[in-house]
C-alpha cells in the first residue's frame, strides 16, 4: 500500500492538532472548541506546506 503523499493539518495557536485526509468536519468543530484561539488549516505534502487558511 502507497502512504499518502499529502495530508491536511489543522493548527490551534501553531500547534497541530489534527491531521487527516477530510478536514471539513474537524475543522468546523475545533473551531468551535477554540474561541478566540487562532485555528488554521494546511495542505501539506511530506516536503513543506502548500496552502494554509486561517
């Protein structure tokens, strides 16, 4: 089996507290679970960050 060559992670204040292939869901609900806080979402491949929306 082939390991996955990108991934989404989601950051609360820089720290990554989620990884995964479907982000939306999580998203929503970290989100909630964090008012105030800075949480933002990364497409990321095994070499660097691609995108990041905060």
């Amino acid at each position: 089996m082939e390991k996955e060559k990108f991934e989404y992670v989601i950051k609360v204040d820089g720290k990554i507290v989620w990884r995964g292939l479907n982000p939306t869901k999580a998203f929503f609900e970290i989100k909630k679970q964090n008012i105030g806080r800075e949480v933002a979402i990364a497409w990321r491949t095994k070499e660097k960050i691609l995108v990041c929306l905060i």
